[in-house]
C-alpha cells in the first residue's frame, strides 16, 4: 500500500513540475532571469528523471 502512495506523490510531484514548465515555456514575454533559471532546472530535473 505504501508504495502505491509513494508512486502516486512521484507522479504528482512530476505533473506539477511540468505545469510549471509548460507555463513557462508559453510566455510570450522575455522571461526575467529568476524564471530563466528555474526553467533550465526544471528541463534538466525532468529529463533527467
């Protein structure tokens, strides 16, 4: 049981952080340098996993 809920938090942890990204990615306004970072460290997080 517990690791069917350990799963399910990994999952919904990696859903929000491509949310993020999506929304980050979708703006179509120069992002400021914080969002800039935090979009590489989410791709790499992401693509890494």
């Amino acid at each position: 049981m517990w690791s069917i809920k350990k799963h399910d938090l990994v999952m919904k942890e990696r859903l929000s952080k491509m949310k993020l990204l999506d929304s980050l990615i979708a703006k179509q306004d120069p992002l400021p340098d914080y969002e800039e970072a935090l979009k590489k460290k989410l791709i790499n997080k992401l693509m890494s996993d």
